[in-house]
C-alpha cells in the first residue's frame, strides 16, 4: 500500500508477498476487487500445488490480514468476488453456486 498525499514523495506503507504465485489480476482486472470503505482486498491466486481465492482486510495501523483463503472451488480461473452488505460471494464461471461468508465484514 502506498501514500501517495505527496505525489513527488510517494512511500510505501505496508506489503505483501505472495511467492510462487500467479493470479489473473495480472491480466484482468475484473479478477480485482477493492472496497475501500469496508478495507477489502480479494483476487483469486494460483499457486505451485494449488488455487485459492484471497479476502484480505485492509487498515492503516496493522497493514494487510489475510481473513479468507477459499480453496475448495470448481475453477479459480475464472472466479469473481462481490461484495453486498455484510456477505462475500465467490462466484464461478463454470459452476451455479456462489460461496457465502457473512461476518467477516
């Protein structure tokens, strides 16, 4: 995350890394969900042995919380994040379900 109030200063204030890894965020930014009020941040990953889908939570003092790591879906490829009121979905291309968390919000 970074601090850009000073456009010609910009520091960066907290990071994460995810090594091994590659998401579809890299060439689709529909794969990319933020909600800057509620602090999110989620994105489908895939990794060496296997996928998930990332909710982190977001705050100025603690940084980045990974708060869900989903991986039991049909297809990450493909997967989408949609946030309404107090539940996350999940939602998959290839597949007519949609994951539900409630209370992580």
């Amino acid at each position: 995350m970074f601090d850009t109030g000073d456009p010609v200063h910009v520091k960066e204030l907290h990071t994460v890394v995810l090594r091994d890894s590659y998401s579809n965020v890299l060439s689709n930014h529909k794969a990319f969900l933020v909600s800057a009020l509620k602090g999110l941040i989620a994105f489908p990953i895939g990794e060496e042995s296997n996928s998930a889908y990332l909710i982190y939570r977001y705050d100025t003092q603690f940084g980045f919380q990974e708060v869900v790591r989903f991986s039991d879906a049909p297809s990450l490829e493909d997967a989408r994040g949609v946030n309404i009121g107090r539940y996350f979905y999940v939602c998959f291309e290839k597949a007519y379900k949609c994951m539900i968390w409630n209370g992580i919000l």
